[in-house]
C-alpha cells in the first residue's frame, strides 16, 4: 500500500530539478567571452558560467533564479510572492515560482507603503476628481493623504464630508477621533 501511495505522489506530483552540465575543463569555450554588463557580474544558475547582474527594474527569480540575480544594493521584489511555487504535500514546484523584479530596498518601502496604494486606487477611480457617491454629495471618496515616505499622515479627512479622523500611520483610524474638518487634532505616537 506505501509503495502505491509512492508510486502515486511521483507520478501526480511530478519531479522537478534543474540539471547542469559544466564543462569544467573548458569553462571559456562552454561559456563563451565574459559579458560587458552596466553593472556586475554573477554566476549562473549552474554556478558555471558568469553573467550579468540584474540592474533596477530588470526581471529576477525565477525557478532556480533562471530570470537572473540583482546586481548589490538591489533586491528581488516578488510583489505577489505568497507561497504558491508549493505545490500539494508541501512539494516545491518550480513553475509557480514567481518572477519579481530588481528593485533597491527604497522602492521596495515604497511599493509596501499601504497610503501609495490607496491614492493610486483613488487617482484611478477618480481621475482626479471628486467623485461623489451620491447625488446629495453627503458622502464621497475621500482621498488619502500620504507621508513623502508612502505613509498615511495622522489626519485624514473627506472634503466631501466635512469629516477629519486621526489614523496610525498604516492607515488603521483611531477610535473616537472624528470630528469635523476644523474640530480634530491628532497627535503623534
């Protein structure tokens, strides 16, 4: 019964590897001439040859890091990386491995930053404008105001409303701080 069970698992999960065949005695000729890079050079995913590291807003990742390594000071942003390369039984699968893209840790702070995220939902929604959801305008979508490091600040308000709030700076309201526009001061924390 275990053996089926075995027999079953190889053959429904599949197997996965990444086979590398180095000619080691003649690397030049295998490889062929050293790149010209605008950045550094890394190994391949063998560990056999050198290449081109990844500059800023090139592809990464990858299964066995086949879309290539980020050159220093960069890294490899998977913005959807939420474990979905694991197959069934935990078993790794190599073409679900998410592709991500070089990014220095800057960007990255920004591209997490959870108010940039709301005001480019709110820019593309609106356009830029005000947009109402009802014909009395006593309720619009209020547009989020961002710290310059992507955070959101500690007043938030809707114009629309007449309506202020304080917020920690993930955007999370704090209880019984609304008030209206020129009624509510909010303090750090």
């Amino acid at each position: 019964m275990i053996k089926i069970l075995i027999l079953l698992c190889v053959s429904t999960c599949g197997i996965y590897s990444l086979t590398c065949n180095c000619d080691d005695g003649n690397l030049t000729a295998f490889c062929g001439p050293p790149p010209t890079c605008p950045g550094n050079t890394v190994l391949d995913a063998c560990g056999c040859c050198v290449e081109c590291a990844k500059v800023s807003g090139q592809a990464c990742g990858g299964p066995w890091s086949t879309f290539g390594q980020c050159d220093r000071g960069l890294e490899c942003y998977k913005a959807n990386s939420s474990g979905s390369h694991i197959g069934a039984g935990g078993v790794y699968r190599p073409d679900r491995e998410p592709i991500g893209v070089c990014l220095t840790q800057r960007d990255i702070l920004v591209k997490k930053r959870p108010c940039l995220q709301e005001l480019k939902h709110y820019l593309n929604v609106t356009k830029g404008h005000v947009i109402t959801t009802d014909t009395t305008q006593s309720s619009c979508l209020p547009k989020p105001s961002c710290t310059p490091e992507g955070w959101y600040r500690i007043r938030q308000c809707n114009i629309c409303t007449g309506e202020c709030w304080c917020v920690q700076r993930n955007g999370k309201e704090l209880s019984n701080t609304r008030g209206s526009i020129g009624n509510v001061t909010c303090t750090a924390s």
